[in-house]
C-alpha cells in the first residue's frame, strides 16, 4: 500500500478501501501482511523503489501479493520481473493517466508502465463493472483475469438535513479531495449562477495534494462573491465527516474521472440524494431505488453548463427534493455491505491460490 494510506490529512476512497479490505479479509480466515511503502507513487524515488523491491525480492516463492495499482502500475521494472515468481494481483482504484492535469507526454508514459504491469501480473481486481471493462479495452487484457470487487458502504443513520422544516435553507455537501480531477473548479461557477437561491456549501477534503489549485479555487470564490457561502472545510473524517453527512441535504460530485465514487455510497448510506457528473464509475454507484427511480440526479460530464440547471431544479422545486430523498432512502437499503467486498477480492485470490502458477 501507498505509505499514505493513514494519513489523516489526505484521506481518500483508495486509502479507505485498502484499510477495510486489511480487516475484513482475516475475518474471512485470510492472513494478511501488511506493507506501507512509503513515498511519491507512482513515479518513487531511489529508496521507496529499493524498498518495494526488497518486499518482492523476499516474498516466498509462490507467495500471493496484492499491490495497490498507485505503488506496482509506475514501475513495471521493478514488479514485472517477479510475476512468473510471485502470485500478484493488482488491485486498481484509478489508471495512472486518468489523473487531470497531467501533461501528454508523462501521462502517456504512465500510461505505458501500467499496461506493462497489467498485462505481466496473474490478476487485476476493479472497483466497478465499468472499470473492469474499461481496463479490458484499453490495456488489451485478458476478460478472465479482471475481477470485480465493488466498495462498500456502512449503513449509517438517516440524515437529518437542514431544508426539511419550514424555510431551511438547503445545505450542500461535496466529499472529495480538493485536486483538479474532483472538478470543484466547475462546480463553483454553478453555484455562481444559482446564487439568487437559497443554500450553502461545504467541501469536505484534503487541501495539500495540489495547493496551486487550491489557491486559484479560493480566488474564484471569493470573485463570484462566494465567500459567504462555500467553505473549503479541509478533511474530516469519523465523528466529524458523520456530522457533516448528518446535516447535508444534497451531495454533489462534480469530478472528471471517477472508476467508482465512494461518497456516493457514503451519502446514499445515510438517504442523501446525489448530484453527480455521471463520468466512469458514478451511475454505478448512484444506482437505483428498487422501483428504478434514481436517487437523485446525473449530468452529462462532457457538460458542465448543465450543472447550474440541475442545481436550480433541486433546489427551487420541493417536489424535486422530495422524490430524490424518497429515492435515496430506498437506495439506502440495497446497497452492499464491505463484508461483500472483501468476499469477492477473496474469491479472486483463492481462483489464484489454488490455480497453478503460469510463467510469465
């Protein structure tokens, strides 16, 4: 795993996937031994490298190891030459050049080093159906060795929210590291334009993986006169993430690249409708109430004048607002638990334990 992965000032659903799937495995009679390396993923510098290399090197033979895709998809180098030893499996919460904002050429590299990997190592685990097959397309792997384990989520009291009683004013809740890939760069001009409107505004997230973008979204802030009403709150986690969930009456996610949306299904959790791009994984996740109507609203992600129409739909129509909690809360009962992630990770792994190793 990424050495990051419980640092509390840069949570993400990657980090939390990794740690759930750390404890539910033993309870599923798995033994687990856990490696945090420590460095900048995917492209490490000299002693990070050194040390993924040295827990490859030292794995027995026939060992079956699971690398998050961040640390094993940047250096095939390093983890090719092991996979006709090792049993690897690589579980993929992001490919390397989905990240916004990287430059063609190093995004195209990156994107060479993980097919690389990809194609060499015994399986590859997908967070949504839609990343399995994207990852089948685009790499040219084999159907049969990309697996499925889709996040879970806690079920979680139902949101009380703010805009139920007489005059509330609907407050929105955006749960995403505060990076150009969330698109909170789009997601503010929207809000720009519904501003005769009643509502608020928090962005729950990391503030330190990209503090130029963080500057520049303040400035835009504060140019539209937001100020006052959209608060970049930094990360939360526990009691206060709960809290914030608790009071939200909407989650938006207005990202450019999602595989799945963790939020999502935290927010669903809890019977809070969603205003989502609909971009990768997210209509997965956003998913349907049992008589097929959808917990809220999805816009086309190529789109994002489409935002501020949605927003003032939701916002100015009770009727609206009502069916998409409606919506929510019957979402809220189908969604699948982190014991149902970790029993499909485990059924990937054990088709590999019990499969005879293939030189590569």
């Amino acid at each position: 795993m990424p050495g990051g992965v419980d640092d509390p000032a840069a949570p993400s659903g990657g980090n939390t996937y990794d740690r759930r799937l750390c404890r539910e495995l033993p309870r599923l009679g798995w033994q687990v031994h856990e490696h945090a390396v420590a460095g900048d993923w995917p492209q490490p510098r000299a002693a990070a490298r050194a040390e993924l290399a040295r827990i490859l090197r030292e794995s027995p033979d026939g060992s079956l190891v699971l690398l998050d895709g961040l640390v094993a998809c940047g250096v095939p180098d390093i983890v090719v030459p092991e996979a006709g030893r090792l049993r690897l499996v690589v579980l993929m919460h992001l490919p390397l050049g989905a990240e916004t904002g990287l430059a063609p050429l190093p995004a195209a590299a990156l994107d060479a080093a993980e097919r690389r990997t990809l194609r060499a190592v015994a399986a590859v685990v997908a967070t949504s159906d839609w990343a399995a097959r994207s990852l089948v397309e685009h790499h040219g792997l084999d159907p049969g060795r990309v697996h499925v384990a889709v996040p879970g989520a806690d079920i979680a009291p139902l949101a009380t929210g703010t805009a139920s009683g007489p005059g509330g004013t609907p407050r929105l809740l955006c749960v995403a590291s505060v990076t150009p890939r969330k698109g909170q760069d789009r997601l503010v001009p929207a809000l720009a334009e519904v501003a005769d409107l009643p509502w608020s505004c928090v962005c729950v997230g990391a503030l330190g993986q990209d503090p130029g973008y963080v500057a520049r979204l303040r400035e835009l802030i504060e140019k539209l006169g937001l100020g006052d009403r959209v608060e970049l709150a930094g990360p939360r986690s526990g009691d206060e993430l709960d809290a914030s969930y608790a009071a939200a009456d909407l989650l938006v996610l207005t990202s450019y690249a999602e595989t799945y949306g963790m939020a999502v299904t935290e927010a669903l959790a809890r019977g809070i409708p969603v205003l989502a791009t609909a971009v990768g994984g997210v209509p997965e996740a956003v998913g349907q109430a049992p008589d097929d109507s959808v917990p809220g609203v999805l816009v086309p992600p190529q789109d994002p004048a489409a935002l501020a129409p949605a927003l003032r739909h939701w916002l100015g129509d009770p009727g609206e607002r009502r069916r998409s909690r409606q919506a929510a809360r019957a979402r809220r009962i189908t969604l699948t638990g982190w014991e149902t992630t970790a029993r499909s990770l485990a059924g990937a792994l054990e088709h590999l334990r019990r499969k005879p190793r293939e030189a590569v």
